[in-house]
C-alpha cells in the first residue's frame, strides 16, 4: 500500500475530498483481494482542495485525519485470510405489485391489493383480508361465527355499519339486520378464491350509497386454480382446516372452478367454541363476443357457542376461575347464507344479478340479567348497471344504477327471563321480531 513520505502530505489528508476517500478504500479493497486497479488519487487536485479547504469543519478535518492514520499504521491481512473463500450470501425474495394508477385513481386514499400478496399473510381471521386494506382494522367477539367488528381512520365501523363491501359485483352488508345496520359477515370467503380487493377510502364516491362513509371494498374471486390442490390444517385449541379445489376446462372455451372447505375450533375458553363450518364455492367464468360472462354459486353454515364478555369483578371467584370462564353455557348461534351472482362485461359496460337467502340467529347474555335471542331471515334479490359514456385523459363521465329488494321475513329478538332455553323452565318472552319489506334504488 502507498504511503507518504516523510514531511509529504497525504491528498486526502490535505484536500479532505470524500470521493478521493471512496477511492482510497477501493484501491485498498482491491489489493486485499489480489486484483489490480488503475485508479488513482488524481480527483483531488490543488485546486479542488484548496476551494474546499476553506468550507471544511474542524471535525470534518480530525475524522479523516483518524481514519487515514488507522489505514496507514494497520497491519495487512494475512496470505491465509486472504485465501479464504467468501461468506455465502442469503438470498431474499422481495415481490411487488407495479399499477399504473396515474390517472385512473381518483385519490391517494384508492388501490388494489392482489391475490398474492393476501396468501402470503399469516390469517387468524377470514376478515383479515380486509385488513390489507391500509388502516383497517378487524377484530372478533361473541365466537368465530359472528360478524367482525371494524375499525378505520378512527372510524368505529361497528359491525359495517360505515364501510361496504362488494364480491363480484353483490353487496354483502346487510340493511336492517337483526343484530346491527349494514352487518357485513365475511366468514363464508375462502382466501384462496380472492383474486383482488380494489379499496376506497373516504366518502368522495356516489356509486356505492348507503354504508360507504367510512370507506368501500370490491373483492373480485379466481377465473381458475393453476392446480388441484387439497390442504389440512392443524393446531392448538381444536383448530382443523380441510379445503380443496380445482379446475375444470368445459366447451367454448369455459371455465369450472370450485372450492370446499370445513373448519372446527374450540378456542380457549372453558364453554368450548364448538365452530362447525362449512363452506362451499363455485364459479362458471366464459368469453364471449361482448366480453365476459360468468355465474357464481357460494353457500356457508356456521354453528358456534358465541364467548361472551364477563364483568372483571367476577374473576377469581367462585363462579369464574379466570378470564376465559363462562358465566351462561346456553349461548349459541347459527349463521347459514347461499348466494347466486350473475357477471357479465363488455368493454365500457358491467352488469350484474343476484339472489341470497340469508338466516342468522344467536342467543347470548350480555348483562346476565336475562338471555336475548336476535335472529334475521331474509331474501334479497338486486343487480347493478354501469356504462362508461364519455372517456377522455381528463374527462370521464359513467352512468349507472343499482336495484335492491330485501324480503326480510322474520327480524328482531326474543328476550328470556333466564338465560336457560329449555322448555321446562318458566320464561317471559318479549316478542319484538317483524316482517319487513325494503327495496331500494
């Protein structure tokens, strides 16, 4: 290695030029590892250093002056370590999504979160799709059969009251709900259907309506699965998972994919969960000469005994060994939904059908006063239009409209004097329930 002699100055030493210090540690790099190098220490010149002499700190000037003295007076590796072979470098994968929003997003507040990036996030919750949606925030009482409660912007959505949600072009909110307005229970979806979630956030659009304050979600579902594929899952607490699906190639150039899937757990809690879950998924996905077509059939059933909140004061008592005790084993639910969509799309139009039948029901001992028994039953029948009229770079006027009638047969709840639900027991029944017809443009 170079060094200067006696009463020479270093040029690093007297011009204090980053670059030319770049440059030293390379050339020092190279003579470590038996390579030869032509670079030089002709970046700094006189000139250069005298300009930058005069706006150079006294620290500035002690740290180079350390780190050239350290170089100059360290001892060279030896021929041994420098036979010896590179560590190996980990490899690391790093994925991305590249959209071309720029123009086509109305607001920051807007994006898509794709398929992929959803299966490789570890999910307790099937309401843990919407959480890809940045800020929002899902979390689960009264069991694993019951609708999540939702957080975004410091908005609490309750149970979906302020945010909507759409899949394949069919809201899933429900209006009037037994237990709470714009109920939105996502537990039917299977991760592995979900093809996109295009989000919104923030009430600057018209075209979602009622329960869109806080923000919006369109969950588009798989054209195909690339393979069959079967999975089973296991863990603490009962938790089992079994799924499967796969792909069918029809005429016409159609597609039959399908899915099923069974889950069961029991949670920590001293009343077992009991999850009985059943789900099922189909879709029939063709082009056409005006687009696309496509039919969508899903069903779900959940049984479950909901975990209920418990006073702190109870705790440690007799009644109430711990925080994952049970004050009323009667608590139960039952959630059971099928829905049929029809798509169809052009190249400035979408349109869409659909048909659900919808009965939920549970009971549970908020207060430990009395039980309640909500439940809801309903037929709901809608579609949805829109055409893309005018299209420019700056201008883009759609036009559309949206049809729903919710048949809602049997609502309300049911109040129980005690919280036990055998016959043989003496009971006050407060009937509050309705039949009520709602349709809406």
């Amino acid at each position: 290695m170079w060094t200067p002699a006696h009463g020479e100055m270093h040029p690093l030493n007297w011009c204090f030029d980053l670059p030319g210090l770049r440059l030293m540690t390379l050339h020092t790099f190279c003579e470590k590892h038996n390579r030869t190098t032509e670079l030089t220490m002709s970046a700094c010149t006189p000139v250069s250093c005298r300009r930058m002499r005069s706006r150079t700190s006294p620290f500035v000037l002690g740290v180079v002056f350390a780190l050239n003295s350290h170089a100059a007076s360290g001892e060279e590796p030896t021929r041994d370590a420098q036979m010896q072979p590179a560590q190996p470098i980990e490899e690391i994968v790093v994925f991305g999504r590249s959209l071309e929003l720029i123009g086509a997003a109305q607001a920051a507040s807007e994006g898509t979160i794709g398929g992929a990036d959803l299966l490789v996030r570890p999910m307790l919750r099937v309401a843990e799709l919407l959480e890809a949606v940045p800020g929002m925030v899902a979390v689960q009482h009264s069991g694993s059969g019951k609708a999540n409660q939702y957080f975004l912007r410091g908005f609490n959505l309750d149970h979906g009251t302020d945010f909507t949600t759409y899949v394949d072009g069919m809201p899933w909110n429900l209006r009037s709900h037994g237990h709470g307005q714009g109920y939105l229970d996502v537990n039917g979806l299977m991760p592995e259907i979900v093809e996109r979630i295009d989000y919104r956030k923030g009430p600057y659009r018209a075209d979602v309506g009622d329960f869109a304050m806080a923000g919006s979600s369109f969950i588009s579902t798989i054209e195909k699965f690339d393979a069959p594929f079967a999975a089973l899952e296991g863990g603490e607490n009962g938790w089992l998972r079994l799924a499967g699906g796969g792909t069918t190639m029809l005429g016409n150039e159609a597609l039959l994919t399908g899915m099923i899937e069974r889950k069961s757990y029991d949670g920590p809690w001293e009343l077992e969960e009991g999850l009985a879950h059943n789900a099922l998924w189909a879709k029939y996905h063709r082009r056409t000469e005006f687009g696309l077509f496509a039919v969508t059939v899903s069903g779900y059933d959940g049984d479950w005994h909901p975990s209920e909140q418990i006073p702190e004061r109870a705790i440690g008592t007799a009644v109430c060994e711990d925080e994952f005790c049970t004050l009323d084993s009667t608590a139960d639910g039952n959630t059971s939904r099928w829905i049929v969509t029809l798509r169809a799309e052009g190249s400035a139009w979408s349109a869409s059908a659909y048909a659900q039948f919808y009965d939920w029901s549970m009971q549970s001992n908020p207060t430990y006063d009395f039980q309640i028994n909500q439940f809801d039953r309903r037929w709901t029948t809608g579609g949805r239009y829109e055409l893309t009229a005018f299209n420019t770079d700056k201008v883009t006027i759609t036009l559309g409209g949206e049809f729903r009638y919710d048949d809602i047969g049997d609502v309300g709840l049911d109040e129980f004097a005690v919280g036990e639900l055998s016959v043989a027991m003496p009971f006050r029944k407060l009937r509050s329930g309705c039949s009520r017809r709602q349709a809406s443009v």
